[in-house]
C-alpha cells in the first residue's frame, strides 16, 4: 500500500526517527513541508493538502 509521510523541517523530533519510518516502508513518499514543525496539517495546511494529493495521483 503507498504511504506518504509529511512532516516539517523545523519538527522538535530527531530527524532519525523519520528515517527509520521511511526506510521499512516499501512504498513510501516523503513530503518535507519548509518551515512547519510537528504539526504539518495545522501549520501549512494547503502545503499538507497538496502533498497528499499529490501522493494519491501518483498513486492511481
């Protein structure tokens, strides 16, 4: 099943703890939204939107 992780380039949490999240996915897309933090959806949420969007095109 295709995964999109999206998340904020100034989030509190280690940066390894995404990798590690991206690596055991097998299909996974990773949307790294500028300037949000931990909470991506509320932060940027047209940044979010289109990054899921964009993963759900890619996906058909």
């Amino acid at each position: 099943m295709p995964v999109v992780v999206v998340d904020g380039d100034m989030d509190i949490r280690p940066r390894s703890a995404v990798d590690s999240l991206v690596r055991v996915l097998p299909q996974v897309r990773w949307v790294t939204l500028a300037g949000a933090g931990h909470l991506p959806w509320a932060e940027d949420p047209y940044g979010f939107r289109d990054a899921v969007m964009m993963a759900m095109t890619a996906a058909r």
